[in-house]
C-alpha cells in the first residue's frame, strides 16, 4: 500500500486536502428523495408507514419495547470485566461533563428584574446504529450529558438485531428510560414527527449511515438534531520526536472505522513520514479490519511534509479535523494556536481512543471541517434557556422614548404605540 505524500509548497496541500473534502458531499440526491418520502409518509400515515419501513428494512413490523428492567437483565449477563470498565468509563464521563452544568440568572437594576431561567429537554431520543457499528461508547457519549442537563426522557432507538447486551447494559448504565428496536430513516421520522405509539420527542441525537445522517439534516427545525456527522477523521501534527509506530497505530484507528474515513499525517520530519509508512505495513497484518484500512488509507489518507509547526498548525485551521493528535516535543505550547478542532489529544500518551472511550470528554465531535463552527457534545446540547422581563410603571416611562425612537426607525408604529399607551397611563 502506497501512502499519499505531499510536500507543502503553498498550492499542492491544499489541492490534495479540497479533494479528500469532496468524500463527505456523496450523499446524492438518490438518498435524499428516497429518506424525503420515507419522513413524508410517516408524517402523514403515522404507525401505519412506520411498520411498513420496519418490515421492510428490518424485516418485522412489530414495534418491541424494552424497558428498565430488559436492561438491568443484561447488565447480569454481560462479562463483569466488560460492565466494570463500563462502570469506569460512565464515572470520567460523568465527572467532565458534570463541570459543565449552569445555572440561571439574575439581573436586578432597582425596579427592574431580568434573567434566564435554564431547563433540561423534556424528551430526547438516541439513535443508536446496529450491525458493527453498534457501540456501547457511543451510548454513554449521548446519554450522560442529557442526563445531568436534566432530561426528562431518554428515549433510545436501535434496529432488532441492534439491541445487544453490551448496548442494553450501557443504557441501563447511563439512565436510558426506555427502548424501541427500530432503525433506519423511518426511526428518525417517527421520533420527529410522532406517530400513535411513539411519541415525539425534542431532540434526536446518535450516529448512523447515511440514510439516518440525511434524515436527521431533513427533520432539523421539526425537531433539534445534534449535528450531522460525516466520516470519521484524524489528524496527527509530528516532529522529529514523534514515535512513528504511536503515528501509525493512532492512524489505523480511524481508517478502520470506515472506507471513506480520513487520517492525514502532517510533519516537519521526512524521516518521520517515510518510517511512519513502514509502521502502518507491519502492523496492518494483524487487525482485523485491515481490508477497509488499506482503501481508506488510500483514498483519504496521506502526509504532507511541512517547512516548521506554523505551517502545520495552518493546514490544521484549514482542515478543521474531528480528532487532532499533537505528537510534538511541546504538544501545550501548540495548543492556543489551534482554533478549530473537535478534541484535541496532546503528546505521545494520549492515543485518539483515549477520548472514545475512557478519558471522560465526548466523542459525538464535528466532521468534515464543520469544527470551523460546531462543538462536541455537551450538557449544553440538551438544554434550554427562557428569558424573562419585570420592568415597574416608573421605569416603562423612563425607557419609553428610547423604545419608541426604536421602533419608529423601523416602521413598526404599533410596537411604539404598546409603550405609548401605558406611557401615558402612568
């Protein structure tokens, strides 16, 4: 397998990155038409569509619900080193997000009263993929932070053959309510819409393939989706220092996840990039998903040799990556340059599987450059802030003029006139 390298020189880098850009625009409009009729009849048909895509696509059309108790029989059968490295897991989860919490406020200037009050959603549901991509992780990535934001309902949906016991144990870990074995396009539109036996809900976050991804992007503003996740990417910024078999590895755990992920090495170091390449060759022979590695690697991945760290840390901005690795001699002082990017792994011990499963920050991150302007999931993700206004008689009439000035700028003499008539009550 040959790795793509590039030399910087100002064009060439960003060539060859705007190309590997282009992976996550494939959806199609074939996807989209297909996903789009899927949400519309559900919308207008209810259960009677749903069970119609879920024989179809699932193989059954009958809606099963697993309950508290389902889940906490499967936390007795699953292997106790598994539930206590879950165990584990859920408590540095727990504990990062759990200093994310806020509270409401107040401002009080005399007789006037302002603030925010600050509520967790009511309802939130969690796709949850099946097949190999059903990660027990993944649940507690998306369950603790709803849970400590206060949601009401948590709501997981997973395709039948999805609802293995290591899921169903990291739902009972993290608080899930309930359960629904359905997947697909059609789980998204009837959490969105509602049908006659699932009720809506506020919020619907959780990867998925392509079809659940394009769903979620469609139902946004009927109801709130975390983000729309593309492939899965990392970027390792080395110099000389960098062990090149920790750059391969750390590589190869993202390539593996899927055939159009993206893993891109930049370094200051030929000798670097040029060992890093034997590395991946030797250890590629014993994972056992070497096939998808190799044509992801392929495809989307590569080196870019770059003239010293500004240049790295400009292809970086430029990228926006899901996972950076800082594998340099002083990986801090790089840090504070970095101004897009999901999660950030600094030095030679902290491996990007660190971050998905045990360090405790999540890994639900932006892809495909939206880093630029989306953030990890958070507590916040399942929050809601209302304002609320107490102004006295005495400090409508002092406010008054201005208001009105406002609002007469802007043609709306009604707004004006709302002040005016209590202005003149006073």
């Amino acid at each position: 397998m040959q790795m793509n390298v590039v030399a910087a020189d100002g064009k060439r880098e960003y060539e060859f990155l705007d190309r590997l850009k282009e992976r996550a625009r494939q959806a199609g409009s074939e996807v989209e038409a297909v996903v789009r009729g899927i949400l519309s009849d559900i919308a207008a048909r209810g259960d009677e569509a749903l069970r119609e895509y879920m024989l179809k696509f699932d193989g059954t059309d009958q809606l099963v619900r697993l309950d508290r108790e389902a889940m906490q029989a499967a936390c007795e059968r699953v292997d106790p080193d598994f539930l206590e490295a879950l165990k584990r897991a859920r408590e540095n989860v727990a504990a990062f997000h759990r200093a994310q919490l806020k509270e409401g406020y107040e401002l009080k200037d005399g007789v006037c009263l302002l603030g925010q009050k600050v509520r967790g959603l009511d309802r939130v549901g969690i796709y949850v993929p099946g097949g190999t991509a059903a990660y027990p992780s993944s649940v507690l990535m998306n369950a603790i932070p709803a849970k400590l934001a206060g949601v009401s309902e948590l709501i997981m949906v997973t395709p039948p053959g999805g609802a293995k016991d290591e899921i169903l144990a990291a739902a009972c870990l993290c608080g899930v309510d309930e359960i629904l074995l359905m997947g697909g396009a059609q789980a998204v539109g009837a959490l969105a819409y509602g049908t006659e036996s699932v009720r809506r809900v506020d919020k619907i976050v959780g990867p998925g393939n392509l079809y659940v991804a394009t769903a979620k992007r469609l139902i946004f503003g009927v109801c709130d989706i975390d983000m729309v996740a593309g492939p899965s990417e990392i970027l390792i910024l080395a110099d000389r220092t960098a062990d090149p078999a920790f750059i391969a590895a750390d590589l190869m755990s993202q390539a593996e996840h899927d055939r159009q992920a993206s893993a891109i090495l930049l370094t200051t170091d030929a000798g670097v990039a040029e060992r890093t390449a034997k590395e991946i060759e030797r250890q590629i022979a014993g994972l056992s998903r070497a096939d998808i590695i190799r044509e992801s690697l392929q495809n989307y991945g590569g080196i870019i040799l770059c003239p010293h760290e500004q240049k790295m840390l400009e292809l970086c901005n430029y990228i926006a990556p899901e996972h950076l690795e800082l594998m340099t001699e002083h990986p801090l002082d790089l840090l504070d340059g970095v101004e897009n990017a999901g999660s950030v792994f600094l030095g030679q011990y902290s491996p990007e599987p660190l971050g998905d499963y045990f360090a405790g920050p999540n890994h639900v991150l932006p892809t495909g450059g939206t880093a630029r302007f989306f953030s990890p999931l958070s507590v916040d993700s399942f929050l809601k802030k209302t304002q609320y206004i107490f102004y006295s008689r005495e400090a409508l009439k002092e406010a008054a003029p201005y208001i009105e000035r406002l609002a007469e700028s802007e043609g709306l003499t009604a707004h004006a006139n709302a002040v005016r008539v209590r202005k003149d009550r006073a």
